[in-house]
C-alpha cells in the first residue's frame, strides 16, 4: 500500500505547519506556500505525514491510501 500526501493549493493559506512537521518532504516556498519533494511517504513518516495532514489549519492536506 502506498500512501500520498497531497496539497489543495486553492484552500491552503500558506501558514507554513506542513513544512515545521514534516521537513523530510515539505518545504516552503518564499510566501509560505508548501513545495513537495514529492507526494509519496514513505512507512516511516507515515505518522508524522498524518500529524500534518490532521494539524493543517485550512484542511489542504489530504492522505490517501493506493494499492
């Protein structure tokens, strides 16, 4: 199963919280705005990918399971 983390670049704000919880894959654009590295996670940040996913303030993270 792999997991992909996913950005709604419409509804986010570009407070910055993905990228303070989940550096390994998100980093910042000069505004704020979130810059995958790529959208799928690895088993071993799967917790914290779900951390920031829950903990985003304008819901733009989205986790999805693919077999």
């Amino acid at each position: 199963m792999t997991h992909h983390l996913r950005v709604d670049r419409i509804a986010c704000t570009g407070r910055g919280l993905c990228a303070e919880l989940l550096p390994e894959i998100v980093d910042e654009d000069e505004w704020g705005f979130p810059i995958m590295a790529t959208d799928r996670i690895p088993r071993e940040l799967l917790a914290d990918a779900k951390a920031a996913a829950a903990a985003c303030p304008a819901l733009a993270l989205r986790l999805t399971r693919e077999p």
